[in-house]
C-alpha cells in the first residue's frame, strides 16, 4: 500500500457569502460556488485539507428566496455572523443608460455591502457586481475592473476608480472586481489559490476545463457591440474623431483645436469619461481596425500594419499584443 502523508489539522474553514438579490445573475452565483466545491473535494482527495475549506453561503435579505434574472428562484438564507469575504454578483441590465432605474430598488444591498465592508470583511464582485460596490463607496481611490462593454460607463459614473477595462480580475486591498460573466470562473479559482495553493488550483482548473490563469478581456472585446450612445459622450466623439484619422499622426494640440478646448481641458474630460488618454484611445481604434482586417480579410500582417497607422510591424505587433493578449498573426489563426 503506497505511504500516504497524514492529514492536516483540520482548520476553521472560509466563511464566504454570495449576494442574491432580484435580477442579479445566476451564473454568478453558482460558477464561483461550484468552482469552491470542486477545489474542496479536490483537495481532500490530494490529502491537503482534512475538513471543508469553505463555507459558502448564498445570503439573501428579503426572505428565504430570491428571483434571480430570467425569472428563476435561488433559495437564500439570512446573512448571519461574520463572513471573510462577501461576494457581490452583477444585474441583468437591457440598456446601459438604466443604471439609475436598476440600483435604486437595491438599497438594502447597498447599505449591507456598505457595512459589511466596514465592519471590516473583504468584498469581491463578478461583472457589473462592480457597479454596486461603487455605489456603496467603496471604490473611491480604488483601481477595478468590470465588464468591457460597460467599462465606460463604470469610469464616467466612479470618476474616483481608476480603471483597468482589459483586466479579468483587480485586487485592491479589500476589495476585489472581476470583467464579464465568465469571471466568476475565475474568482473561484483566485480564492482557490490563496487559500488552498496553486497546486489545487491548478488541478481544478484543469478538472473543470478552465483557463488558468486569464489575465486579459481584450481578445474578447467586439467593439461593434459598443455602438454609439443616441447622444454620444465627449470622449466619444474624440474617439470617433481619430477612429476616421487612423493613419495621421497623433497630435494632441491639433486634437483640441478641433474640438474648441484647451490641451488641459481635453485630457482631463477624456480621462473623466473613459479612464484612459487620447491617445489611448487612437491606440485602441488601431486595434479595433487591425482585429476587423485579421478577421475579415487577406491582407497581410504588414499591410493591416500600414493600415492602421503604423511604419513598423513590430512596434505595432507589440501595442496589438500589450491590448489584445496576443500576436496579431495568432489573433488571425485563432479566429480562423
């Protein structure tokens, strides 16, 4: 019989408290608890833990079920005792000018969210979660991430946040945020990795068929599905101004003069809106621009290069790669 190492203690497991409430999401409650309940059994069976590493609970507060989006009932219990770490997941949301309309009924939520944190228990949101954390204050001076299609909308509603749009996942002090849906997946293999080891998380990524680790929503990002608001932002319609000047060359003096401001004026409006510069934002249209001539033509490497703007294929390759996650020429493969 092969020797078997002895069991740890057994050790006070995670308290971790998910957030249900009506019309959240309930991939996201159930991807990062799934994600926790196959690491367990996993762990146990590698012999590192000889009890239940976590605790998890789906927490509600108006009653002992909760009609999440699409119309579907989640049974919920009452928040009770302490928690290590509450998990706050993301709204169904049709439009993006319905923010208003969507957390106002979440009061409640938001006042628990608030407390919570106070009282001193790390707070982690999936997705447009994000938008609640920011309404309960707690991303002032914080960097955070959330779902790409509502990047924008995060920065100009938390001008306070600093935001890294193209991130899957932002750890700031106590508070954690992730980008679109699927980040659940990998907040649960985050929390898998601090408390267990990566050996564990690795082998649940693995079991479950997840990617680990996924540093980037770039790859993801469809910048048709943006689309233009009925009354477009300032920085949309800088953006939409250099996105038609892809080949000049940037210049910032020349940039303002066309839209009557003062270099300060437009750097601080655009950083206020988007949480990048305008220049950025060229660099991004170049991306844009590259993605949809990889896709859907056959021009090459060097003459999407020449396209978008760029002399030097290997200058933009790298720019390409730092937004995208990747190469140009394996973007073009992987989409084939």
């Amino acid at each position: 019989m092969p020797f078997q190492p002895p069991l740890p203690k057994k050790a006070k497991p995670v308290r971790i408290a998910i957030l249900a409430y009506a019309g959240c999401m309930g991939t996201e409650i159930f991807a990062v608890a799934d994600v926790l309940l196959i690491a367990s059994h996993i762990a146990h069976a590698m012999r590192k833990t000889a009890s239940a590493p976590f605790d998890v609970q789906v927490v509600g507060l108006g009653g002992r079920s909760v009609t999440v989006a699409g119309g579907f009932t989640v049974g919920a219990q009452k928040p009770v005792g302490v928690y290590d770490l509450l998990i706050v997941p993301g709204l169904e949301i049709r439009r993006l000018d319905e923010w208003d309309h969507k957390l106002a009924p979440l009061r409640r939520e938001l006042t628990f969210i608030r407390k919570s944190f106070a009282s001193g228990t790390p707070v982690a949101s999936v997705c447009i979660g994000t938008f609640l954390l920011g309404e309960a204050g707690l991303l002032a001076g914080r960097t955070a991430t959330t779902a790409w299609l509502c990047a924008g909308e995060l920065a100009s509603r938390y001008p306070e946040a600093t935001l890294k749009a193209d991130a899957v996942l932002v750890e700031d002090g106590a508070v954690t945020t992730t980008g679109a849906v699927s980040s659940a997946f990998d907040l649960g293999l985050h929390l898998v990795k601090k408390t267990l080891g990566a050996q564990v998380a690795t082998a649940t990524a693995r079991l479950a068929l997840l990617s680990q680790p996924r540093a980037s929503q770039a790859p993801f990002v469809d910048s048709a599905l943006l689309g233009p608001a009925s009354l477009p932002s300032f920085a949309q319609c800088v953006a939409q101004w250099l996105g038609a000047r892809l080949t000049e060359a940037y210049d910032l003096d020349n940039l303002a003069r066309a839209f009557h401001v003062s270099t300060r004026t437009l750097l601080r409006r655009v950083k206020a809106q988007t949480g990048d510069s305008p220049l950025a934002l060229l660099q991004q249209a170049r991306v844009d621009k590259a993605k949809q001539l990889l896709n859907a033509s056959a021009l090459s490497i060097a003459q999407i290069t020449e396209a978008v703007g760029y002399a030097d294929v290997p200058t933009f390759s790298q720019l390409f790669a730092s937004r995208v996650g990747e190469t140009p020429a394996r973007y073009r493969r992987r989409q084939a």
